[in-house]
C-alpha cells in the first residue's frame, strides 16, 4: 500500500491545522517554561550573590571585633607586667572586666545590627 504509487494519502486540511495549532500551542507552552525557568535561575542567582555579600559583611565585622578583643587583650597584658603590686592587678582586672563587658554588649548590638542589614533583600 504504501509502497504503491497509485496510492494516494493526503491529510486532511483541518487535520493539518490541528496538527499545526497543537505544534505551535506546545511550542508557546515550552517557551513559557523556558522564560519562567530562566527568571527563577536569574532571582536564585540574585539571591545567592546578595547571601554571599551579606555573609561577607559579617565574617569582616567578626573578624574587626575579634581584632578590637585581641588588641584590648594585649593593652591589658601590658598594663598588667607593669603593675607594682597586687591591689594594682586586682584594681586593673576589674577595670579591664567592666571594659569588655560594655565592650562585648556594644559589639553584640553591632553585630545583629550587620547580620540583620545581610539578611535584608536588596533590591
């Protein structure tokens, strides 16, 4: 039949549009999908890039704190091998505990003031 030259099959023209309508229809629905998959690729992209920033803020701000403890640490070490006696090293320890406990609240306050602007959407 199909291999017989007589044979003639021909589609019919409403079958044809259908078959091109049902064609173009799925070709708009897979360009749908594409854009859409695209948009949400890009706002995931977007949105790593500002988790990124945001983490980086904070690692610099922790990193910036614990130098400040460090360097504080060090002032106290010295004012220590320099101290006369031990009223002297009672009365610097207790300034030094006071120091970092106002120094620990005020870097707390910052550092949720960072971690909060990091986790803020950007845009």
């Amino acid at each position: 039949m199909a291999n017989d030259p007589t044979w003639n099959f021909d589609v019919p023209t409403q079958m044809r549009q259908f078959a091109e309508q049902s064609v173009e229809q799925a070709k708009k629905a897979v360009d749908g999908f594409l854009t859409a998959a695209q948009k949400t690729a890009t706002t995931l992209e977007t949105q790593a890039n500002t988790a990124q920033a945001g983490a980086k803020d904070v690692r610099a701000k922790v990193m910036s704190l614990a130098e400040e403890n460090i360097n504080n640490s060090f002032a106290f070490a010295q004012k220590l091998v320099r101290a006369k006696d031990i009223q002297e090293v009672m009365a610097l320890q207790q300034e030094f505990l006071q120091q970092q406990m106002q120094a620990l609240q005020s870097q707390a306050t910052d550092l949720g003031a960072t971690a909060a602007q990091a986790a803020k959407p950007k845009g």
